[in-house]
C-alpha cells in the first residue's frame, strides 16, 4: 500500500510525481525478480494451475500469478489471449477445468459468483451492462449488500428496511455525485451515453464497499472527454484503499495508471512487471507483434497474420 | 335483438368470480412473466392444482375449507419447485417449454382413468361447495342491485373472491416496490449483472416462480367455486387467455390484470352475445350457431395480435419500462 520506493524496485520514476496528471504509482510490490508467476509482498488474488478448456482450444492455462493489494494491475495482451476469460473464472461466471485461487486467504474454486460478489470482489463488464430498464437510483442502490428489504418476507414490511434505505439512497447519491451522474437519478440508465453507462456500472460497484474492484476493458467505447475522468475515477478507488485489476488495450492508460502489469498471451502469463520495463521485455513484443518487431506496442496491434488473428478471434467468441 | 339482455350479460361478468379468477392468476402471471421475466406457460397447471386439490381434499378426505386451501397452495409450492430446479438455471425459452409441457402432464394425470375414484377422471369432480357455503355468514335472499344481483351464496362466494384479489393486489404491489422487487426487475433484464452485485439469482427466481404460482392456484380454487372441476378446463388455451389479459392490462403492473380481466369478459360476453344473436337474427348468413359461439375466439386471437403490436405495454404499462419483454 505504501508508495515509498523499495530496495527491490526495478524503476523509480526519475521526474518527481506531479499532482494532478501525474499519478503516484505504487511501486515495491513484488519479491524477487519481476518474472511471470512471482511473488508479491502481499498478495490480495493468488491463482494456482487454473486451467480451462473450450473443446480443444486452452483458452486459460495460468500457472501461478499473484495481484498485489492496495495497487492498480493492468492484465494485458492480444485478442483471444484469456483475459477476460480469467476474469470470468475468477469471478465465479466460468468453471475451470481444474485449479484453484483464494482471495483474501480464502479459496475460491467452486464458489458461485454472487457469493464471490458478496466477499467483496466486484466485477464489470466489457459489454456494459447497465440495467437499462431501472432508474440511475434503482441501479445503485441495487449493488448495495446485506439489504434486509430484499428478503421476500420482511419487503412487505418496509418499517424494517426503510432506515436501511433511506442510508443507501443518501450513499448512492453522493457516490452519484462523485461520478457527475447525480442529476440523472431519476432517468432509465437506458437514456445514458455508452461511457456514462460505463461511470454507473463503476459507481453500482461501489455501493458494496468492495476489497478488489475488477474492470473489463474500463475504457472500450468511451469518448476520449470521459476518459480522463474515468482514468480519475480508477485512480481514486486505490487512495481509498481498494484493490484494482483491470483488461485493458490502451497502453496509454496502463502505462499511465497501472502500477503493475500482468501480460498474458495464448492463456498463459508470459511477463509481469513494472509498467515502463514491461513493455520492453521481448516475450511482450513477441506476444503481440510476433516476428514484426516494433517498439511502439501502443499503436500497431494489427499486424497479425490472418492465420493468428483467425484463430484469436475465435477464441474470442467462445468466451 | 334484445340489446339490454346483451349488455346485461356483459356486466354480469364484470364482478363475476370467474372474472376475479382469471385476475388473479393472470396477477401471478405478471409476476412471473411482467417482473420477474419468467415465461411460465403453465399457468393452467397451477390453477388445476388448486381446483383439484381443494375439491380432492374435501371429497376424499373431509378437509375443512382452510386444510384443502392449504394442500392447494402446498401442490402448488411442490409444483413450482419442481419446475424451478431443473430449469431456472438455464436460458428462460427452457422454463417455457418446460411448463408448458408440465402443465399437459398434470391435466392428463387428473384425466386418467388409473385415478378416478379419487379425480373423478374426465367428468371431473363436484359437490365440493357445502363447506365453502357453510361458513357464509349472509342471510338468505338476494343481495345487489340491477345485473349484480345474486343469491347469498353467490354474493358471499363474489365479496370472497374480490377481497382475495385485492388483498394479492396490495401485496403484489407493495413487494414490487421493495428492495426485493428491485432485484426482481433487475434480473428481468439481465441475470449476470444482479449475480455480478452478489443476489442469488436462482433463489429469487424460485421465490418467484413460487409466489405467482401460488397467485394461479388460489384462482384455480376460485374458478372452481362456482362451477364443476373438469379437466377440460385446464387446456393450454387457459394459459393463453390469462396471457391475453395480462398484456391487455399491462404485463409488469398490478393494476393491469384486474381490469385486463374485467375488460375482457365484459367484451368477450358481449361479443358471443352480439354474434349469437346475430346468427338468430340471419344477419350473418354464412354462419351456424355453432360457429358463431367459435367467433369469439377468434376474435381474441385477433386482440392479442393487436396488443403486442400496437400497445406492447398494454393499457397501464409504462413504454419505457416495458415494451413486451425487451
């Protein structure tokens, strides 16, 4: 959680942090070498062989990886790598073949996905899933936890939940607030722009007090005027002292926000480090560019042969 | 044509326990179908159960009126739970035909001829209503004014059947209101999200599946008060007139299936009275009387139609909340 510099650091930034643009990394995460699979100072997600299978395809085939707590992680790497479906492993919305992972020091494997929900590891998704068809309110206060009103007997007695409602309602409001959603409250979430959906699903995320917050592909489809005040928005969730691990394509933003970076290419993590040294390490180069070598990984993703992106894409679809 | 005898008939129906009936299982099925997003295409199945586990549990083994409304909602309950586990985790088209199919099996089982000391078989079964009557507390006599007047019997079985959809009114509309109709809705739309904010979705679901079930089988008792239980009335083509209300009325309200019902056997008794008449009278040549008592359902094959195509979120429903499912 600290954000002084370790012995062990591999790159201490060499411009001092500037407040505003510049945001504080957090750096001596890890122990040892920055390789794939290494161990962290302290770890908040720990994955053990977590495995799985569509047909023949390995879509996932992790070894050992470890997210640190208390800092952003970027999951990286090319289409059809495995990322998100990792996440929908870890999240309880896919079944691995076999392997386990605890969180928090609890394990895991095996457990559905509202019950990992409730312990406190809040996921979103890359296809935004704003419940279009409840108010900005209703949608809010529907990530709230522990809601005595949602049980079917005590709902047709509101004096029980109507305190508990009430505390929600003001929550949610000022979480609104934060997001610059606070005026919509009462309008469908179906009326909002792609990237406000996108600001909802965060701040509904939020309203369960989550230990680790997870973000597929955050910024897909949102307007670059956005952007920045979703890149805030991220930043914020770590000095508050959450958990972050986030997909993304943008290496822009990784590089901007991420204090470590996990890349993950055919299923498997192939690098791991600090976001600047990452992304000079060749199994990253060969993972996204193959033989094309070229330096800047941020702008040139479409240079696959036809043959490669084929069969990413189909991976792609099956998850 | 004898105009007042048609509109009479008409009015007749507006307060008729059918009428309350049909509300009521049609309010289980805005449950199930309005909030919830559950297609239940059995709702004659839970109306079956409780008809015949009401009239079972008199005629069989001399229950009080409350033991066989007990072992109604109890069927009903099993019913659901049934359904449920296999199904609710699968993608909703599944539960359709599930209960559709469900729903054929518990008519044919109470058709057979293997029970018939006990269902009656195909001639179904009566002589049920002396405990209901019992505990009427009316005088005897008329009660009611112009096409609303009725016997004590009558009267006692409409003041029942009314005050039960009402008090099903309140509670539907209270809980729909709640934080757990909210989770509710939210699953109607999309399950992962509400699984990914930590709801147990599958729970909710069955909790649903049975409070509207048990809404269809308490109107199964109703429907059966004032007639016989026969097997034949608990067709598919009952699913799909209570279906037809609830999207007249307005699928995801509380409101919408009370007059959705009313509306549509006031029109439906004056459209067969209008037509049989009609036929007396050689207006329309081409037509039998036999044909003519048809017409009327294709008439409300023709109203469904337009429904869903014209007015999706029906009479209360609300176009932006819900334009038919999605």
């Amino acid at each position: 959680m600290s954000a002084n510099a370790g012995p062990l650091d591999p790159a201490a930034p060499l411009e001092p942090p500037v407040p505003t643009n510049k945001p504080v990394k957090t750096t001596g995460l890890h122990v040892g070498e920055a390789e794939p699979g290494c161990a962290k100072v302290d770890p908040i997600l720990i994955v053990d062989n977590v495995r799985r299978t569509f047909g023949g395809l390995t879509a996932v085939d992790v070894a050992h990886v470890e997210v640190p707590r208390g800092a952003i992680t970027a999951l990286i790497g090319p289409n059809g790598a495995g990322k998100t479906t990792l996440f929908n492993l870890l999240t309880g919305f896919d079944k691995p073949d076999d392997g386990k992972w605890t969180f928090d020091g609890r394990s895991l494997a095996g457990v559905p996905a509202y019950r990992v929900a409730r312990m406190g590891q809040i996921r979103t998704f890359q296809l935004t899933k704003a419940l279009g068809l409840l108010t900005v309110m209703d949608n809010m206060l529907l990530g709230a936890k522990g809601q005595t009103g949602e049980n079917i007997f005590r709902a047709l007695m509101p004096f029980l939940w109507r305190n508990q409602e009430e505390e929600n309602r003001a929550k949610a409001l000022d979480l609104l607030t934060r997001f610059k959603l606070d005026t919509k409250k009462d309008d469908y979430a179906a009326s909002l722009s792609g990237g406000q959906r996108k600001l909802l699903e965060m701040a509904r995320a939020l309203m369960s007090d989550p230990t680790l917050v997870m973000l597929d592909e955050p910024m897909a489809g949102v307007n670059p005027a956005l952007t920045q005040s979703l890149l805030d928005h991220i930043l914020n969730l770590k000095s508050q002292g959450m958990t972050v691990l986030f997909v993304e394509h943008d290496m822009h933003m990784v590089r901007h926000i991420a204090d470590w970076v996990i890349v993950m290419a055919e299923g498997k993590v192939v690098a791991e480090g600090d976001p600047h040294e990452v992304m000079k390490n060749p199994a990253v180069i060969d993972a996204y560019l193959g033989q094309h070598h070229d330096e800047d990984i941020g702008e040139d993703l479409g240079t696959e042969t036809e043959h490669v992106s084929a069969i990413k894409e189909l991976l792609d679809d099956e998850r | 044509m004898d105009w007042g005898a048609i509109f009479n008939n008409a009015a007749v129906e507006l307060i008729s326990p059918t009428t309350a009936a049909y509300a009521l299982a049609a309010l289980g099925l805005a449950v199930h179908f309005g909030y919830t997003g559950l297609l239940n295409f059995g709702q004659a199945g839970f109306m079956a159960l409780g008809a015949y586990g009401y009239a079972i549990s008199i005629l069989t083994f001399g229950f009080p009126v409350w033991g066989a409304f007990l072992v109604g909602v109890g069927a009903s309950v099993l019913f659901a739970l049934i359904l449920g586990i296999p199904t609710l985790r699968l993608r909703a088209d599944y539960l359709a035909i599930v209960t559709i199919a469900a729903a054929e099996i518990v008519r044919l089982l109470f058709t057979t001829n293997t029970f018939a000391s006990v269902t009656g078989s195909a001639n179904g079964l009566s002589g049920y209503k002396n405990e209901f009557a019992a505990l009427n507390p009316l005088a005897d006599g008329t009660y009611g004014f112009g096409p609303f007047t009725n016997n004590a019997y009558d009267t006692w079985l409409r003041i029942v059947a009314w005050s039960i959809v009402i008090v099903a009114a309140l509670l539907i509309w209270q809980i729909m209101r709640s934080p757990w109709g909210r989770v509710i809705k939210g699953i109607r739309e999309d399950e992962d999200a509400v699984r990914a904010l930590g709801k147990n979705v599958y729970a909710y679901k069955m909790q649903s599946l049975i409070l509207g079930g048990v809404l269809g089988t308490i109107a199964g008792m109703i429907f059966a008060l004032p007639r016989a239980v026969v097997p034949s009335n608990y067709q598919t083509t009952l699913t799909f007139f209570i279906y037809a209300i609830l999207l007249l009325g307005g699928a995801a309200t509380v409101l919408g299936p009370i007059i959705g019902s009313m509306l549509f056997w006031v029109l439906l008794s004056f459209f067969s009275g209008f037509v049989a008449r009609a036929v007396e009278a050689g207006w329309l040549p081409f037509m039998s009387a036999i044909q003519g008592g048809q017409l009327r359902f294709i008439l409300v094959g023709v109203a469904i139609m337009l429904i869903v195509i014209f007015r999706p979120q029906g009479i209360f429903g609300n176009k932006k909340e819900l334009a038919f499912v999605r």
